[in-house]
C-alpha cells in the first residue's frame, strides 16, 4: 500500500507531465485500434455498395441464389424421390451456411412437356394443334400471382386437374376459361385439365422474388401439395425439372464472412454438379464478393504502413514525454538507489505507474480509434473531406486487441529511460549533468547512417525492380502499392535528420567563433548554451525534423497519387462526358440462316458495301440545362500513306471542330510543347489541316508541310497537309498496346487529328461521340434525367465524373488520403504538444539562470531576446532541416509511386505533384506552434520572481 500511495503521490506531483504522456498513449492506442477498424469499416461500406450496384446495373436482387437442375430419371422412382427430399432439406440449410437471414424463398416443379388440346377437339384439329405445356407447380402461389380472372384451383377427387393458366397459354389452347383440356404425355397419358382462373405477374406480392409468369414456360399451375402427390411421389407423369429461387439479406453479409459465403457457394455448385441432371446455378453477387477475400489483410498491411511514420512521432513522442519525466525524478532514483533500493523496485514502482497511464489510455482509445475512423471515412483528399455517409463502426474485440498491443508495446518503450536512469549513482548522475555536450546514443552507434543506408538500399532495388516492370511490361493494378512505399521515407527522414543534427553543433560553434566579438549579449548566451548543452535539445530538434519531413511527404504523395489517377481518367475520357448515340443507317438487318444468306449472295449484294448514315441533330446537347459546351469528335482506325518513301500503315483519326473542341476538351498542363489551343488556331484557316502524332512523323519521316494522304476500307484516299506534330492528345494513348517494345513498330499507335467537315465531305459520313463539358456545380443526373426526358438515345457513355467519385471510393485510395490527412494532423497536434511540454520543463530547469541574468541588470527584452534566438537557433533550424529533408525525401521516394500504376497504361505519364497549398498549411502551423510557444513561455517568463529563483538557487 505504501508503494502505490508513493506512486500516486509522485503522479500528482508531476501532473502536466503525466497527462502528455497519457495524452501520447491515448493517441497510439488510438491510432493502432483504428486499422482494424478502418478496414472492417470500409470494405464493408464498399462491398455493400458494389452489391447494391449490381441490382441498379442488371435489375438482379443482390442476394439473389437461383438453383436450377433437370432430373434425367425416365421415371420417378424410389432413389428419385428421396434426392428431391434431400435436395430440398440442403437449401433450406443454405441460408444458415451463407450467415444471411432469408427473405423470401420458393420451390418450383415441371413435368415434362405434353401436347396439349380441347377435350372435344377432332382428330384434325389434335392433329393441326401445336399447343405445348407441361404442369408446373409453385409453393405459395396464392401469395405470389395476380388472378386476373376466375378462382384459385382447388384439389378433386375425380382425377381432374384444376389449374392457373396465363392469358396467352389459353388463347394458344383456342379454349376458353373452365373448357376442359387434355394434356397427353409422350408416353401416351392423359390428363383431364379445367382452366379455372387467369394469372399474371404480381411485383407487388415479394419485393425481393416476384413471380414472373414470362420466365417459366407455358403450362399448368397446379397446387403444390398436388403436384408433389400427382407427380413427385405418384409417378404419374415424369417431373422434368426442379428450381429453388432464394433471397438473402445481403446487408447481413460483412467482410469478415466473405470466405463462408464463397465456401457454401462453391459447396452449392459441388453438392448440384450431376446429383439430379444438369444443373444451372446463379448467385449474382458471387463475383463481387469473390473479389473480397484477402483484401482486408491487404488494406491491413498498407494501413500499418501508412501509419509508420505517424508510429515513429508517435514513439519519440512517448519518449521524449518519459525521458523529461525520467530527467526530473533522476535526483531521486539515484538518492533511493543510494540508500539500498534495488532496480528491481524500482523498476516495479515506475512498471505499476505506466500500467495505470496505459490503463487510462485503454479505456479512451478505442472510443478515440472510432473518431478518428469515422474521420479517415470522411475524406475525399489530403486536407480534404466532405459529407459522406458515415462509416458504421463498431468497436470489435480484434480492436482491443490491437490497442492492448499497442500499450504493451508504448509501455515497454517508456521503461527504457526508466532502466537507463537505475543505472546510474548519485555521483554519477551529478557528472551527467555536467556533461550534457557528450554524443548521444543514436550518433555513439551510428544509427542515422544505417538508416539513411538502407533506405538507399531499399531505394536502390525498387528503382531496379521498376525498370524491369517497364522493360518486361508488367502490369500492376489500379492502384496495389507496395507497403515499404511509406516505410523508407520514414526511414529515410528519420536517418537523415539525425545525420543532419550531427553535423548541426559544429556549425553552431563556427557560428560562435565567428562573430565572438560582435555578437550582443542575448546571443552570446545563447550561442555559448546551444553549444555547451547540444544534447538536451537533440530529442526536441529529432522529433520537429521528423514532423515537417514527414508532413511534407505525405502531402506530396497524397498529391501525386491523387493527382495521376484523376489526370488518368479525364485524359481517358476527354472531356465530362463522353456519349454516342443511334444513327439511322441503310445497313442490313443481321442474317442468321443459311438461306437467306445464299439469297443475298445470288441477288449479287457486296459484302463490302458501305453503309450510308444519317447524321441525327446535335443542337439538342447543346441546349441541355448545365452543358458549357458540347463537341463532336469523330474516331475511325483509318489507313494513311505519307512520306517520300510512301510508309503505309494504320493509325487513329480524330474528326473535330476546332472551336468546339476547344471549349470542351480536357487537356493536362504541359503535356504539348504549346497549349492545345494553339494547335486548334493553326489548323483552324486550313480545312485539309492536319495534326500528326509523333510516332508517325518519325515513322513516315514526315515533317509540317508535307501531304498525308487516309481512307478507310471502301474509300478512296484523301489527301491532307501536316500542320502539326504533337505528343499526346485527349482520349488517345500514345503508348504501345500489351506494351510490346518500342523496336515493334506495328504496335506503336499513330494518331492523325483533322477537320470533322472536311472528313466527312471528303471521306464519309459516320457515326461520332459528343463530348460534354458540365458547368460547375452540374450533377451527372441531371444530364441523365434531360437525356431521357429529350428521348436521346444513347448507346454507350463514359462520365469523368462518375468514375472520379468511384476512384476516390477506393478502400485503398481512401486509407491513403485518410490516413495521410489523419498523420499530418495528429502531427502537428503532438508537436504543438511536444514543444510546449519540452520548453516549458526547460525554462523551469533554468529558472535560476534567468534570476541571476535579472539580478544582473539585464533587462526583460533582452531575455526575452535570449528565448526568442534560442528558439530559432533549435526549433526553427530544426524546421529548416526537416523542409529541406522533406524536399529530399519527396524527391527520391514519391516517384517510386509510379510503380503502383498500370505501367502500359499510364497516360498522361506519371509525374510527382507538389502544392504550394500544402507548403503554406504547414508552414502555418508549425509558425502557429513556434509563436504560441514563445508567447506562452514569454508570459511564464514575465511571472518569475527574481527573489523566489535566488532562493530556489540558495536551496
């Protein structure tokens, strides 16, 4: 009991310091508790809406499981029959092997086919009748069709069957409504029929399974409990086919699920393959939910990757926090290690104090985890968030888990300056704090140049595995970035900080020596205190170099990366929106039997002929509500000839209107060697004008002023004038397809742009895109809505702006921005914390110091002189060095992101992205954090009494 009231009066005592340390805790449990948390959440945030794409996209339910099989037993024996029991009984059990609750489910029977005919019908009119169906059965059918006359069948007794039959199937049977019929198997056996009502499609009766009477054949519907007695079990007709329709709650379907949804669906297919006949098994979601296994433990990896360098502050954090603790009680761990304590004890007194912190911090963490969760959900960029649907997290016990690791882990890492100080006797630690200029630890074992080593190490052989990507053209994924991508920054900036501040005492002495003389008495002081004490503010001058280096890092690969994909796909677009629609032609229809094809062939018609079009208006997409500007853009794999040598070949030719191509175009800064519309103005006058690609004017050895001349299959050539060479162009991708070598000249694209009337005067009329450009603020449906309601018909559309929102939905894409915007801030919040905490307790350590400087005559300005160029010369340069670091790391490392791109399909080409947004955000606040440091410790200054630090000396 003694020893933990000597602890929690020892924390009481040392209060402020106690709640940053606690503060650090609570924030790396936080952190660490929100990867899974983050991961859970957001995949299953996208899964969800993957599947709910899929019933927008095909109108399929998404937890839709349809199981169809033939049964190819002649007759309905005794094995038959208890393979339909069993077959029933599994797909009960399949909703309970999927982990999803059903929400509606239902059975189907047939027989196979019989002829069908009036009982009073001739024997011509048997003969003449074509009328087939078999009798069908469906469990619950009173719930699920819509009578639209007569009554619901009812069972006789008099070998009559009475049925539900569709309007089309009796008009077909030339009988009216309660006419009996005759249904006459293969094998010769009749079946008195009475249509007694007429159904049709209910959607009303199940929002999740209606009941299409257009999907299943044309027969009787029978009651189920009659078909089952009749048929399954009687034999008297052979049941044909069997059908179950099911479905499940897929809201119920989380990620950790994943794998027991994909086994029970293969289990489905397997206990089906051949047990009946032939089986047909469709589960919609079945590929979606396929694409989510192992991609949590994928997203988990990168987390904890992203989270390196925030894990680094985070730990010179915690260590910084401990060591000033360690540092004001060493006086007394080495008066009680003096007076018989033994480290173990007093190990056991400082262990039991950070297990009540760590506790503190387990308890708010996690809570912390959810916020800061609910926050990476929410952005949509570095710094960047909007109002998107909240993530649902729920705290899970993997989360836990991880925090308690997490404070075991900080715990042990906030012993160690506890250890270290045990060590150390009273007389000993009296000549540590006479020698406070001795090398520290980290420079003693080199450790800032095995870092800065492997970092270039690492550095070194993904540049090396990156020209095999390009040289081999291996593709990678849209975006599966490999996890040391974030690690050797850190790395890197921590190695090289450290290298840096090992040089940095030096230059502070040949700072002092060169202006000794001159030098005012503030920074004499100063001078000759930086230099005497350099490795007191080492830990400080670390952990604001790694801060700014790091921050200045993530901006610039949250940059780049976002920047690149969103290039990639406006590139690829062209324009907002891209769309074609249906042009009334003279073509054929399609013709599929032998003899008609022959007809044709006989008749003399060329296969070859060209088809005439006409062109529809396009006024219309001008005139929609929120379109800016719209343009015509014509594309056609063509044939040219060009050069002296008269080169050959195929290319891509661009058909535009030079000043509404303009308007409306995407084009990326600096891709040309002039703006794009000074290539439109110089082709402009000239309608034969044409722009060529550079791979063709190499090829052809063409050059601006020579003839080009193009057709395409049943055209006579054209000739056109070069006016222009040009690089790249929106929509076209200059680069080889299956990124074959560049020695393959077949393979490399060739593009021509040229005037749209001119191509169609003197080429042909066909079919183009209409290029979009959206006004601000214009919403993708709002363009779908006028679309429809003019009656447009449009055949195919690509929208930049629907595929920018998918983009940004990507779980990885968001971990990198959330993650990236969630470091940088705690960043600059922990070093805001972690200057306050360090100058504060230093400024009281040298509250004497300032006394006697007082009691001296010096005036208040000038101490305040004395704080400020201590500041510049420690904080600031450390800020200098970490920008300069920043740059450095940026410059090595953010360009390894391309490797994270298709290789093949990069365009426009990768390119590291830097805002001077982000220069001046984080400029601001670390100039935030120094100002209100200085004014804080100014004010803590102005307090101190020079009578109470005489004293406190005197003590």
């Amino acid at each position: 009991m003694a020893l933990w009231t000597m602890i929690l009066r020892k924390m009481a005592k040392n209060k402020w310091l106690q709640l940053n340390l606690w503060f650090g805790l609570t924030v790396c449990v936080a952190l660490f508790s929100s990867m899974p948390l983050y991961s859970e959440a957001i995949l299953q945030r996208t899964l969800i809406k993957e599947l709910e794409r899929i019933q927008s996209q095909s109108g399929a339910y998404p937890g839709f499981v349809r199981i169809s099989t033939s049964v190819s037993a002649s007759k309905m024996d005794e094995k038959t029959r208890a393979a339909i029991v069993r077959a029933d009984q599994y797909v009960q059990r399949i909703p309970q092997r999927m982990g999803l609750e059903a929400l509606s489910v239902y059975r189907q029977r047939f027989t196979q086919r019989m002829k069908v005919y009036g009982a009073d019908a001739t024997g011509q009119e048997k003969q003449s009748q074509k009328t087939a169906g078999g009798f069908k059965a469906l469990s619950d059918a009173e719930k699920r069709v819509r009578l639209i006359d007569g009554r619901m069948p009812e069972v006789r007794e008099d070998g009559i069957f009475e049925a539900l039959v569709t309007q089309k199937f009796l008009i077909s049977a030339k009988r009216k409504l309660t006419e009996e019929l005759i249904a006459e198997s293969p094998e010769g056996e009749r079946f008195r029929v009475i249509p007694v009502g007429i159904i049709d499609t209910d959607p009303a009766a199940d929002p999740y399974l209606p009941f299409l009477t257009t999907e299943v054949p044309d027969g009787f519907l029978i009651p189920f409990a009659q078909f089952e007695k009749e048929f399954t079990l009687g034999g008297k007709a052979r049941v044909s086919d069997l059908e179950w329709r099911l479905a499940l709650n897929y809201n119920q379907l989380t990620v950790d699920h994943v794998e027991a949804f994909m086994q029970a669906s293969k289990e489905i297919k397997r206990y089906f393959r051949g047990r009946l006949g032939v089986d047909e098994i469709n589960i919609p979601a079945g590929e979606t939910v396929s694409s989510y296994a192992g991609k949590q433990e994928k997203l988990d990896v990168m987390m904890l990757s992203l989270y390196a360098p925030v894990m680094l502050m985070l730990a010179f954090y915690l260590y910084m926090a401990a060591n000033l603790v360690i540092d004001r009680q060493k006086t007394e761990i080495a008066v009680l290690r003096s007076r018989g304590a033994s480290r173990l004890q007093i190990m056991a007194s400082f262990t039991a104090e950070s297990l009540l912190l760590g506790g503190g911090a387990l308890a708010v963490g996690p809570f912390l985890g959810v916020t800061f969760t609910k926050l990476l959900g929410a952005s949509n960029g570095f710094l960047s968030f909007v109002q998107r649907s909240a993530l649902e997290v729920t705290l899970t016990s993997t989360a836990y888990k991880v925090a308690a690791l997490a404070v075991a882990g900080a715990i042990l890492l906030i012993l160690i300056p506890a250890f270290m100080a045990t060590r150390v006797t009273i007389v000993g630690h009296k000549q540590q704090m006479a020698r406070l200029t001795k090398m520290s630890f980290w420079h003693k074992t080199g450790l800032d140049l095995v870092l800065v080593g492997i970092a270039v190490y690492l550095l070194y052989n993904f540049n090396n595995r990156q020209e095999d990507l390009k040289r081999l053209a291996l593709d990678q994924g849209a975006l599966q970035v490999d996890p040391l991508l974030f690690l050797m920054p850190a790395l890197f900036a921590l190695g090289g900080g450290m290298l840096v501040l090992r040089v940095y005492p030096w230059l502070i002495r040949l700072l002092f020596r060169a202006g000794r003389g001159i030098w005012p008495p503030a920074l004499y002081s100063t001078l000759i205190q930086i230099s005497r004490s350099s490795g007191q503010y080492l830990t400080i001058k670390v952990f604001l170099v790694m801060t700014v280096a790091t921050g200045l890092f993530s901006a610039n690969a949250a940059r780049t990366i976002n920047d690149n994909m969103e290039s990639k796909i406006r590139y690829n677009v062209g324009a907002d929106m891209a769309l074609t629609t249906r042009w009334e032609s003279d073509a054929p229809a399609p013709v599929y039997a032998g003899g008609a094809q022959q007809a044709q062939t006989d008749l003399g018609i060329a296969e070859t002929r060209r088809t005439q079009y006409t062109e529809p208006p396009f006024q219309p997409f001008r005139e929609l509500k929120g379109v800016e500007a719209a343009a015509r853009v014509f594309k056609k794999e063509a044939r040219f000839t060009a050069g002296s040598e008269k080169v050959s070949g195929a290319a891509t030719l661009l058909g535009i209107d030079t000043a509404e191509f303009g308007r409306t175009a995407w084009m990326k800064n600096g891709l040309l060697e002039y703006p794009i519309n000074s290539y439109l103005n110089v082709i402009a006058p000239n309608p034969k004008a044409v722009l060529i690609s550079r791979s063709l004017a190499e090829e052809a050895k063409v050059a601006p002023g020579d003839p080009i001349r193009l057709a395409w299959d049943g055209l006579d050539q054209a000739q056109f004038t070069v006016y222009g060479i040009v690089d790249y162009w929106p929509s076209w991708n200059p680069l080889p397809a299956g990124g074959e070598g560049e020695a393959d000249n077949a393979a490399i694209p060739h593009l021509v742009v040229g005037h749209l009337t001119a191509i169609q005067n003197r080429l042909a009329v066909e079919p183009y895109e209409v290029w979009l450009k959206l006004r601000d603020g214009v919403s993708s449906q709002q363009i779908y809505d006028q679309l429809a309601a003019n009656k447009l018909s449009v055949t195919s559309l690509r929208d930049a702006r629907a595929e920018l929102v998918t983009s940004k939905n990507d779980p990885f894409r968001l971990a990198i921005n959330g993650v990236m915007t969630l470091g940088f801030v705690i960043s600059m919040l922990i070093s805001f914390f972690g200057f306050l905490l360090f100058w504060l307790l230093n400024l009281s350590g040298r509250t004497l110091q300032y006394g006697v400087l007082r009691a001296m005559g010096i005036p208040f300005p000038q101490i305040i002189g004395m704080l400020v160029s201590e500041q510049f010369l420690t904080s600031g340069a450390a800020v200098l060095i970490g920008v300069i670091i920043g740059n450095a790391t940026s410059e090595l490392f953010v360009p390894l992101f391309e490797i994270s791109f298709a290789t093949t399909e990069q365009v426009p080409p990768f390119a590291v992205v830097y805002r001077l947004r982000d220069y001046v955000q984080l400029y601001g606040i670390v100039g935030f954090t120094l100002t209100v440091g200085l004014l804080i410790l100014g004010y803590r200054l102005s307090r101190t009494r020079i009578a109470q630090a005489l004293k406190l000396g005197e003590e």
